[in-house]
C-alpha cells in the first residue's frame, strides 16, 4: 500500500516573470501488484481441504477449457474473454460460454516454494499466477498464514494479487 506524497505545482508564466506554486495533499493510496518475473515453476502441491462430494463437482468432469457444455447467464467475476457476444448482440442477454474439462488437481503455489528475498519471490508467485490465469486452470495460493482456495476467473486473481501485494 503505497501512500500518496504531497504534490507541489508549479508554472512560471509568461517568461518567467512570474512564479506560482501550491502545493496539494491527496489522501488516496494506491496498491501496488508486484513485477512478474519469469522463473522456473516450483514444485506444485497437492492440498485437499473439500471432499469432492462436498465440493459439488461433477465425478469426472470440472469446469475448464477443453468441450463446449453449455450457455449460464453473466454473474459478476465471470471472465470477459468467455461471453457470448453473438447471443448479446442478438438481444438475448448476457451469457457466458461453459466448458468442461476431465477432472484434475488444482494447481497450488507456495510463496515458500520461491527462492531469492521476499519481493523476488513473490514477484516469481506472480509470474506463475499469471500464467496459470492465463491458460485457465484452478489454482490456490498460500502466501504467509493467508490460504486461498483454488479457483479461477478475474475476482480470484484480484484476490491473490491483493494478497501479494500486502504481504
């Protein structure tokens, strides 16, 4: 959390005969994600807090990247990129394009796993949640005592990159 300084303004008008300055304060901070850095993947692990009965996931299939399944209408942290905007443009309504994949682990990363200081490392953490993002997979994150379970889409990448950036 970075906290705005003061600002000073200043202008010298016309030809530098005369001066005016002022100065203002901005009470707003600005959260500052960290620089992804490309590096070698740690090893994933494996961290099962649901029961896949509890979890309500399909025996084998989970949400993915891979089939067509079918159209549920846009709630708010859908990702943008799966919108059908054929059926938008159409006149009926927003709807998000459903895939299925075969079932799998979700990826988790550990800030621990990352080698270097701590702003090295969870630049590194960034990079490969980025990229899991990305490729559209389930990932979880543990950062410090902070666990965040597995999921995807922008508002849990939000999440993560939050978390990174007050650690």
């Amino acid at each position: 959390l970075l906290e705005m300084p003061r600002l000073g303004i200043e202008s010298h008008y016309p030809f530098g005969f005369f001066k005016v300055w002022s100065y203002v304060w901005l009470d707003d901070s600005v959260l500052c994600y960290p620089m992804p850095v490309e590096s070698e993947k740690p090893p994933l692990r494996v961290l099962n807090f649901l029961d896949e009965k509890e979890s309500g996931q399909r025996a084998t299939e989970k949400e993915g990247i891979d089939d067509f399944d079918e159209l549920v209408r846009y709630t708010p942290g859908h990702s943008l990129r799966r919108i059908d905007w054929q059926a938008y443009a159409k006149g009926q309504g927003l709807y998000v394009k459903s895939f299925v994949a075969e079932e799998g682990t979700p990826n988790w990363y550990h800030l621990a796993d990352y080698s270097g200081g701590t702003e090295a490392a969870l630049s590194k953490l960034c990079y490969h949640i980025l990229k899991a993002e990305e490729r559209g997979e389930q990932y979880g994150a543990v950062i410090g005592k902070e666990v965040i379970l597995p999921s995807r889409g922008e508002a849990h990448l939000t999440q993560i990159l939050t978390a990174l950036a007050l650690y």
